[in-house]
C-alpha cells in the first residue's frame, strides 16, 4: 500500500482488499495456494497408511474437519475434538455424514483408540497416552515455535512465542509420558508473500502470530513491507514444522 492510502482504498491490490473481507472459514485458506511451501513428507499419506489397519480413531484439533473428511473412508468409531468456538459447527457439519462424533473436550476413558492424529494441534502426551490402546500409534504434525518468525521481525513485532517448541521437546515429552518415539523429522519450508494483503489476511486469521495485529497499528510497518515486496517481488519467510510418531507398547 502506498504511503497515505487506507487499507482497502480501490488503488490498493485486489488481494488487499480481499483480505479485508469475509474471515475464511475454519483452516481453508485457499488464498495461500501456491505461496506456501511443504515439508518433505506427506501427513495424509501417513494418515491413510495408519487408518487401513484402525478401528477406533481421535483426530486431535481437527480445525473445520476438512483434512480429516479427506482421510474418508474413517473408523466406524472416530472422534474429532475442536474447541475453538469458530471451527466447532463448520467441523460438526463437515463431517456428521461421515458418523464423526465431534466433541469440545478430551474423552475421559482410557484404552479407546487405535490411531490418535494431531496435525498442527495440541500434544497433551500423558493424555495420548492414557487415550491409545496398547500398541496404538500416534501421527502429529507440529508447528514449532520458529514459525514465520520471520514475518513478525519484518513487522517489528514481539515473537509468536516465548517458549520453544521443536521436534525435541515434543519427543522428550511423548516418551516422559511413556510412548516410544518412532520417527521424527523436522523442517522449515519456505512461503513467499507477494503482496501485503496476504500478509493482512494471513495475521488477520491466524491472530496469534502477532496477537496485537490491526492493520491500522501496524499501517506504518505495512507500508514499508509493501515497499520491500514492490522493489523484490516478495517477501520470503521460514514455516517451522515437524513430525513425531510414537507408540504405546
């Protein structure tokens, strides 16, 4: 945005003026296609290999649902837990018609689940533990806490998070709990900003990036950021992300 334009202004970008519509709803956000890359691995195919041999399966944070729903056909016993009050109806509705009990909080039994996914959601290890059967397995792709750290020093924000969180840590805490680790991988892929309404609508609906973001408070750093990508084309950060399996022998 040019210095002295208000966001939304018609001689901002299109993409800018679209990032200050509709919120997306659940995780779909189709406006990053082709601006985000990828770990090397591919979580739905290691989910798919898992569920062709699970009868009983807990989709950790499953979002709006529509990764879990791609994992169709699922157990006849399958648990999704979301407890962001934005996602709960949009994953109810996403998935009710594949029998996906859809629920607010952890299940409180032990002993239930073959399989317990958890794709960029929590990692509450003595409760995957108390929740899988014995020679159950656990698939969990992590943010970590490096995640677009990048994108908040380009800002002159404060950090997304003062604690560390990697592939190390979640291992150590998965087998305190008593899990044994089976493999884990870890990565920073890149993504690629070419204009500042990706950057709006990225720390619009991901707000704990930078949890005290307005495009107003941060116009003057906007500004600038739109500077930077009109002289380079983008602006190129770091994704942080890993991946942990373990079992419950």
């Amino acid at each position: 945005m040019r210095s002295g334009q208000q966001f939304g202004d018609p001689a901002d970008s299109t993409m800018t003026a679209a990032a200050l519509g509709e919120r997306a709803t659940g995780w779909e956000f189709a406006w990053l296609d082709g601006r985000a890359g990828g770990p090397s691995w591919s979580y739905p195919d290691l989910a798919r290999a898992l569920l062709r041999r699970t009868d009983a399966l807990l989709d950790l944070d499953t979002g709006s649902g529509e990764l879990l729903a791609e994992l169709a056909p699922l157990p006849a016993h399958t648990v999704a837990v979301e407890s962001w009050a934005r996602n709960t109806p949009v994953a109810r509705d996403r998935l009710s018609p594949y029998g996906v009990s859809v629920r607010t909080e952890l299940p409180g039994g032990e002993d239930e689940f073959d399989v317990v996914l958890s794709r960029h959601g929590r990692l509450p290890a003595a409760d995957i533990f108390r929740l899988l059967r014995p020679g159950g397995r656990l698939l969990s792709q992590q943010v970590g806490s490096d995640d677009l750290a990048g994108l908040n020093s380009a800002l002159g924000a404060p950090p997304a998070h003062l604690r560390p969180w990697n592939a190390d840590l979640a291992a150590a805490s998965l087998e305190t709990a008593g899990l044994e680790v089976t493999d884990v991988r870890e990565e920073r892929p890149t993504v690629a900003f070419r204009d500042v309404g990706a950057v709006v609508r990225q720390l619009r609906d991901l707000p704990w990036q930078i949890r005290d973001f307005t495009p107003q408070r941060y116009a003057e750093a906007l500004d600038r950021l739109d500077t930077f990508i009109r002289l380079h084309g983008e602006l190129t950060v770091a994704a942080h992300r890993f991946l942990v399996q373990a079992v419950r022998s």
